[in-house]
C-alpha cells in the first residue's frame, strides 16, 4: 500500500537551483538542495510551510511523493 505524501519545492528564480523544505523549526525554515533529504510531510503541514515561505523572492510549489507504509 502507497500513501502519498508531500515536499515543498522552492525556486528563488534566476540561475539558482531548487531547494527543499529540510527542517521546519519556528524561525527559520531549514532548505536543502538534495531532495533525498527533503522533508516528507503530510498535506496540511506542506500548505503550512508554503505560506510561510511565500513572499516576493521565492516561489514555494507542493511536489507529491509516494511513500510505501
């Protein structure tokens, strides 16, 4: 049986690469360019670290991934 569960992608736009929700800590959210250690979330948890990331600088994304349970 597979769930799906969810990453946050963020693109800082320009030349940079994409980073991933790593950590989520009160201040500030740990990324991490290597999306094996990107941190797997259930869906209301990612919509929760999106709007905390959404500003004029960066554009979070939800990324879906299925996990075997």
């Amino acid at each position: 049986m597979t769930n799906i569960k969810f990453v946050v992608k963020v693109n800082r736009g320009g030349t940079r690469a994409a980073q991933y929700v790593q950590r989520v800590d009160p201040t500030p959210i740990h990324m991490t360019a290597d999306r094996k250690l990107a941190l797997v979330m259930g869906r209301f948890a990612a919509e929760d670290a999106v709007k905390s990331l959404q500003n004029s600088h960066c554009i979070p994304e939800l990324e879906s991934v299925r996990v075997s349970a």
